[in-house]
C-alpha cells in the first residue's frame, strides 16, 4: 500500500493503535525551554517518577530572557526565577541545558537544526507551538501543552490521535523580492486561520524542493497559523548538507546507513492525502498584514480590504482588526507610517534573514523615526554576522543588533513595542498586543521589514533586488 510521509513516521512509532485513530506513539526528541517546562519536572518529582531519557531532552533559555548585553542581569523576579528552575530541574535530571556563552544558547526551534538533533523521521515534541519549524528536515514535529511534556519525559510516549494530511504545493515563479515568508502567508491568507485544522500539512514541488533548509523552516515554522498540528518537507540532499558534521549528527560509518534510512521517509509516489491544495504564486508581489491575525494579509501593493470584500463568518473578526490596528478600510497598506521594526523570532531570525537584511542596508541609514530591532535567533547566528561583518553594517545603519532569544516576537520579556506604536516584523504572529500592551504588528519577510525600516512606512524591498 503506497503511503505519504506522514504515515510512514506515525507507524514507525506506533507502539500500540486503539479505537478511534488513536496510537501511542514514541517520542523520540523532547525540546525544553524556561517558560513551559516547571510544571512538567514538578509534577513528576511530585509522584516520584524519574525523566525516561534524559539524553533524549535538550533545554536553553530564550523566551524571558532579556537581549541586551547585560542579559545575565534580570531584573524581573518572576523570569529571573523561572530561568534559575530550569536550570536547577537540567542539573539535577541530567539533562544538557545550551545556557548563555556556551555556543548554543538561542531559540528552541533555531538551536534544535543547529545542533544536528532534528533529523528526519524523527518524532519531536516541545512546549511551544512552533515547533512545526523542526518538520523542515522530513520529522513530525509540533507542540504541545504542559501535561503532555509530563507525559513524555516520564514514559517516552503520548497518546495521540492520527492527523489528517494535506498536501500543499506552490506553482509558477518566485518574483524578486518574494521569500519563504511571503509565499507561507499567502497560503494562510488564501485558506485562513482554520484552512489546515485538524491535519499535518506536507509541502511539496519544485519550488520547495530548490528552497534552502532555512526557508523550509520559516515555512514550516508558519503551518501552525492556518491551523495545521504541524508541517513537514520530505528530505533530500539539501537536507543532509544541512545535518552533515553538526554535533548530533550521525558519524563515520553510520551516516551512510543513516542517509539510507531518512530516505525511506518520502511519500511514495500516487499515494493518497486527505486534501490537496496548489498555490499559484505567479507575479505575486511581497505579503504584509493589515489586521490581528496571519490570516489578515494583502500583497504589498494592495488596498486593505472592505467590509463588502469579506465574507459573513469573518466580519466581526474584520471589524475587530480594523478598529484596533486604526487603519483606513479600503485605502493601500504601502506607505502607512512605521515607528518600530523588528527583525528575530523562531520564524526569521537565522543568518539568511540576517544577511538579506545587511544586503538592503549596505551604506544606507535607517528612518530616524524608527527603532530597528536585528535580534539572531542564536549564539551560533551571532558569532557568523559578526564574522561576515554584518554588525558593522547593522550599527553603522542606526539598527541595534542584540543578543539572542525571542525578543520582539512576544511581550514576555523585556522588549517591548510601546503602547501605540506601530512594528513592522519578521515574527509570525500580529495577534492585538502580541509584542507589548497596544501595540500594532504588521507581519512581513526580513526583506519587506528591512525597507520599510530605511523608508519609515511600509515599503516593497523589490527595488532593492532589481539589479
């Protein structure tokens, strides 16, 4: 019987099937950070039950923490102390901990492809919902809450019921100035923020196929937010280059039985999937949202919409988004004033989107109205921008390049957009409040925040890219 990908994986660590599509199934990797983990090793030190594999479990610290260069200093009591748990719970459970200055620290989702540890196949569970992004390498990755991690740390396993799949492809040509980003939300523009619920969306085609493994991760990174449990890319050699002589990676001998093994984790060809979807992205200019979720975007050069261009199910949503981000209906998105600008997060903070945004801002300066956050998604980013130079070209452009964590993406720790100003950000989610209390995001590509940063207002980057 032919099977798609993630049939193959789902029976591989099935290690029992019961009624109504549900498995208990193997986890292979468990990702831990500060924020949801405390609760987990609480509760199993509670009932006296000791981590299954703690070699299986690697912890940093990134969504509290603060990026400036004093980061060691908290001052919040309540992060400060949620940082200090989670390293007492690695130290006393053996489990490795990637703290600040050990090379490592960063992101979740950033620190995982890094190290080697996401590999395809794999099952990889965290407490966080982007851990889609780890689905770039052909493994079945995604989030879950806290009593799942309990669950997993103390028996390798979790109950789960089998997904639906579908299958996304994306056709025609890539215009200039047009990135992963965009294309991922055109594709939650085009099916909305339930578009996917209920399934695993696998990504296929040419146009995948020729992405780097740093655009398959913002694009996986991003299926969470039209509903998917998680997305996932069949792997081929792009993303064995990737994995090859990083500190997880299999070696010697074994990496050659290893590349056969992953390769069994395709689809096999004429297999069957629960929906299919094809996205024409011809012509397609760069995205950027207009409202409060990633599903409310418009190409750059469109006017936003009006009431009569929704349908009845999303008025009230469109309304909502409308009065809170106070923009015109009906009028262009292009050229509405900026006064932040946030490049980071687990969605676009490595060093490809660190190097497109050095590539716009060569000899240029940054709007003098406008704080431009460029926050690397690692310690490992960060070393390689400052060996390329791009923090030179970052500070000699007016942008303040910190240290790594998630910064911006969300107000949980001391960056913070202020109450009424308006962020353009490479972060995957503009929910109302979502990077500080009043705040506005409009979501774009590293390209599209990065000239809208030079330019003050919202602005296309295809011009930059003409030559």
């Amino acid at each position: 019987m032919k099977k798609n990908i993630v049939e193959k994986i789902w029976e591989n660590h099935s290690i029992d099937n019961l009624e109504d599509d549900f498995s208990v199934l193997v986890i292979d990797f468990i990702l831990l950070h500060e924020v949801t983990s405390a609760q987990a090793f609480k509760e199993l030190e509670e009932r006296k039950i000791p981590i299954l594999s703690p070699n299986q479990c690697v912890a940093t610290v990134d969504h509290i923490i603060s990026t400036s260069k004093n980061r060691k200093q908290i001052d919040n009591n309540e992060a400060k102390t949620q940082v200090e748990i989670l390293r007492n719970n690695t130290k006393i459970n053996r489990i490795s901990l990637y703290d600040f200055e050990s090379g490592h620290q960063g992101i979740v989702h950033v620190i995982g492809p890094e190290l080697g540890i996401t590999q395809p196949g794999l099952t990889i569970i965290c407490g966080d919902s982007h851990t889609a992004t780890h689905g770039a390498f052909g493994a079945l990755a995604f989030g879950v809450g806290t009593t799942e991690v309990t669950h997993a740390l103390g028996t390798g396993c979790l109950l789960l019921k089998k997904p639906l799949v579908m299958k996304v492809e994306f056709q025609g040509e890539v215009s200039k100035g047009v990135f992963a980003k965009d294309l991922i939300m055109k594709l939650i523009a085009t099916i909305g923020i339930g578009g996917a619920t209920g399934h695993i969306i696998e990504y296929g085609g040419d146009i995948i196929q020729k992405m780097t493994m740093e655009e398959r991760m913002t694009i996986c990174n991003m299926s969470i937010e039209c509903g998917a449990k998680a997305g996932l890319i069949a792997p081929d050699n792009t993303t064995y280059s990737y994995i090859k002589g990083r500190p997880y990676a299999p070696l010697n001998k074994d990496w050659e039985q290893m590349i056969s093994y992953w390769s069994s984790f395709k689809s096999d060809q004429g297999c069957s999937y629960d929906k299919e979807i094809i996205i024409d992205i011809s012509n397609m200019k760069p995205m950027v949202t207009w409202g409060t979720n990633p599903s409310q975007a418009i190409e750059i050069d469109k006017n936003i919409p009006l009431e009569k261009d929704m349908n009845l199910n999303d008025l009230i949503m469109y309304n909502q988004a409308i009065d809170y981000m106070k923009l015109n209906r009906g009028f262009p998105i292009e050229d509405t004033k900026i006064d932040w600008a946030f490049i980071g997060s687990c969605t676009n903070g490595r060093i490809e989107d660190l190097r497109i945004s050095a590539q716009i801002l060569k000899n240029k300066k940054i709007h003098p109205s406008v704080t431009f956050y460029i926050v690397p998604g690692s310690e490992s980013i960060l070393k390689q921008a400052q060996i390329e130079g791009l923090d030179k070209i970052f500070k000699e452009a007016g942008a303040d390049f910190r240290m790594p964590g998630c910064s911006l993406c969300l107000g949980m720790n001391d960056d913070k957009v202020p109450n009424g100003k308006r962020c353009i950000s490479s972060s995957n989610r503009n929910f109302m409040g979502r990077q500080g209390t009043g705040s506005f995001t409009h979501l774009a590509s590293p390209a599209t925040v990065t000239a809208s940063a030079i330019e003050g207002k919202i602005s296309s980057p295809i011009k930059y890219f003409l030559n």
